[in-house]
C-alpha cells in the first residue's frame, strides 16, 4: 500500500512538472518566473495574455479530460470484464459527440446543456453495447466489433448533423480529431462539476467495484446488488466520457493506454487504480499537448494525431496479446 501512494505522489509531481511546461512552454516561450508573475498578478500584458488566456484554460482542458476519460476506460473495463473496452472503442466518446451534435444544432445558445447531452450519449452507447454482446454472447472480441459498429453509425450520424447543420459544431475537425485548442474557463466549468462529482464518486464505489471484479457470482454471494451497481458505475463512466468530449471532442486511447499502464505498475485494487489513472491520463494529454505544440513549432500537431499515434499501435499489440492468450 505504502509503494502504491508513493507511486501516486510521484505522479502528481510529474503532473505539476508536464503543467509548469504547459504554461511555459509553446510557440513563445515564457520563463518560469515570468509565468509565476503571471499567476500572481504582476506579469506583463503580453505574457498574462497568453499564460491567462490561452495556455491555462488548454492545460485544465488536458487535466479534466485525460482524468476523465482515463476512470471511464478502468471503471468500463471492470464493469464489462474486458480489458480491450475504452470509451473511445466500444461507442462511448462517439455517441457523446453525437449528442452534442445534435445539442448544438437544436439549442446553439445553450451551452450549458452541452455535458448534460454528451452523458445521454455515451450512455446510450455503452448501454447499447452492453445489450448487444449480452445477446451476442460474452466473448470478449464480440464486445469490440459490437462497439466498433455503434461508434461507426454514431459516427454517421454526427456527419448527418453537421450536413444539414453546418453551423452545428464549429471548428468541426478539431472536434472529430479532439483537441483542447481555443478553450476558455467558462466552456470548461460545467464539464469540470460533472467530472468531480462523477470521480468522487466513483471513488467512494471503489470497494464495490473490487468485489464486482471477482465476478457475478461472486458478487451476488457476497450480497452485492450487481445489476444495479453495473447501472450506476456504467453512468459514471458515461458521465466522465461526456463531459470530457462536450469540450475536448472525439479524443482516442486515453481510456485504453492509460489503465492497462497503470495496472501493470500498480495492481489491480480499484482505488489506487482509479486514482493512479486519473492522474496518469491527466499527464498523458498534458504531455502529448505539450509535444503537438513544440514537434513542429511554431505550426501544430491536433492533439488527436498524436494519441492516435501513440494509441493505435498499443491496441494492436493489446488485440495480439489477448488473442494469443486465448481471452477473445
């Protein structure tokens, strides 16, 4: 227990570390001293600009959504029993996205609702996925190529909206690719409630989540009310999932590389797991931010590229190991 929060502590140093170079670090390059002026008031006009304005909100955009979508992978991971389910696999981040599609083409003004939306969504999708392999059958490969159907019609279905309402989502390809660009503290607040609620509790369901692990029967001897609890911790990871694409979009594989990275060092006991990943997927978008930003400088990657990138490659390898092992 004591190496796993020292393990946990060690990671939120490197998050404090990847989010000092986020504020410093860019296009324009502004040393740390004039950054921590800046945060206390007395930097200058172009540096607060940009430190103020442009980097911070990116950086708690690159916070929330990597914490966000990183428990939503570990608890849908746990709650199907398949290690190859992320968000963004199994239809989650893409019927959220296309639930804020159609928010935003029906109510253009109504920002607020845009988490509220996104949850519906993923929600839908993760049900929707769950019903399908229940009827399909449990194989775990049966669960993906399900997934990959829902999240394709989804997928079709949010081109639809923004066909006929072009206007629906602005600055659609970043959408689609995911990003954290041009964000602004106001967008970020409703999505920022959801997810604290939603990780707070999921943490506090962290012991149930253990038991569920042993399996349904199991569980159900140890009088643990499993269907409802697979209800409830399914909502939580919808919740997570959605608000992180109501502002960052269709980001991949943080809900994929980020749990399996952090069982392998830390185990499976769900607290530390949850708490380890929300602050692995933190450092992870902070990190592959940071490098979109300065690979190319002073043009820019999308921050989905290089998920993309470092994601696609690591459920290839996932897929290979589970199919040798006999698990799909």
């Amino acid at each position: 227990m004591k190496r796993s929060f020292g393990a946990v502590a060690a990671l939120a140093v490197l998050v404090l570390l990847a989010a000092a170079g986020s504020l410093a670090f860019g296009a324009v390059s502004i040393p740390p001293g004039e950054v921590a002026a800046v945060l206390v008031g007395r930097g200058g006009a172009l540096q607060t600009q940009i430190v103020l304005y442009a980097r911070l909100p990116r950086l708690c955009g690159c916070l929330l959504a990597g914490a966000a979508l990183a428990c939503a992978g570990v608890i849908i991971q746990g709650v199907l029993g398949n290690p190859l389910a992320a968000p963004n696999i199994i239809g989650v981040n893409s019927g959220a996205g296309l639930a804020t599609a159609i928010c935003c083409a029906a109510a253009p003004g109504a920002a607020g609702l845009t988490p509220i939306a996104a949850f519906l969504g993923a929600l839908a999708g993760v049900m929707l996925v769950l019903f399908i392999s229940e009827r399909a059958g449990a194989a775990r490969i049966t669960l993906v190529l399900a997934g990959v159907a829902i999240s394709g019609m989804f997928s079709a279905g949010i081109d639809a909206v923004v066909t006929f309402f072009p206007d629906a989502l602005n600055g659609y390809t970043d959408f689609r690719i995911g990003g954290v660009r041009n964000l602004s503290m106001a967008r970020l607040t409703p999505a920022f409630w959801v997810i604290a609620a939603a990780l707070l509790i999921a943490l506090s369901l962290s012991n149930e989540l253990d038991l569920l692990l042993l399996g349904r029967e199991t569980a159900q001897s140890l009088g643990l009310p499993v269907r409802g609890l697979r209800l409830v911790l399914l909502m939580l990871a919808a919740a997570l999932a959605g608000a992180a694409v109501s502002f960052a979009g269709l980001l991949g594989f943080v809900g994929l590389l980020v749990p399996h990275i952090m069982r392998r060092l830390l185990g499976e006991e769900s607290f530390v797991l949850l708490l380890s990943s929300a602050l692995g997927g933190a450092l992870l978008l902070t990190v592959c931010d940071l490098a979109s930003r300065l690979i190319f400088a002073p043009f820019e990657l999308p921050l989905g590229v290089v998920l993309s990138l470092a994601g696609g490659p690591f459920f290839i390898w996932l897929l290979l190991r589970q199919r040798r092992g006999g698990g799909v």
